[in-house]
C-alpha cells in the first residue's frame, strides 16, 4: 500500500503545499521543482518582465512545447521502427 507523503515546495518564491506517494516521487518533484526555479531566474534575469504570472506562462510554454516536440519525435522514431520492423519480416519471410 502506497503511503502518502506531505511536504511544501517553493516555485516563485510562493510555498505550496503537496500530498505525494512517497515511494519514490518526492525526487521527481524536488527535480522539477528546481527546473521551474531555474527557468524562472532565467526569464527574469533575460528578459524585461512585469510579473511572476508573465514568467511562469513563459515557464509553462517552454515546458509544454518540448513536451510536444518530444511527443512529435517520439510518434516518428515509433513509425521508422515499426517500418523497419516490417522490412525485417519481409526479409524473415523470405528466408523462411
């Protein structure tokens, strides 16, 4: 049985607090956590803001979109695979 684990996370210098399974997840949290940090510094120290809701819809975006390019590279390495798979079969079948 997964037990739940509650602990507080700061992002933009705002503390929230989250309930989590504490089998491992807590490090996935605190590494994402660190990455939005980052980012925010980043924009803020890159770019002329007027507010931390302007960083962090940068923050979302940058986050979304590589979520997206890497869904896109994901589904066309998926299609040369399963290609490749199939030139492999007619090969096999051949031989066979």
């Amino acid at each position: 049985m997964d037990s739940k684990l509650k602990i507080k996370v700061t992002i933009g210098g705002r503390v929230y607090p989250l309930t989590i399974n504490s089998d491992g997840e807590e490090e996935g949290v605190r590494k994402a956590v660190k990455k939005i940090n980052d980012l925010i510094k980043k924009f803020e120290d890159n770019y002329e803001v007027r507010d931390k809701q302007d960083v962090l819809a940068m923050c979302a975006l940058q986050f979304a979109s590589l979520q997206e390019v890497k869904g896109i590279y994901n589904e066309q390495e998926g299609e040369e695979i399963e290609n490749k798979l199939r030139e492999m079969s007619t090969v096999l079948d051949t031989y066979l």
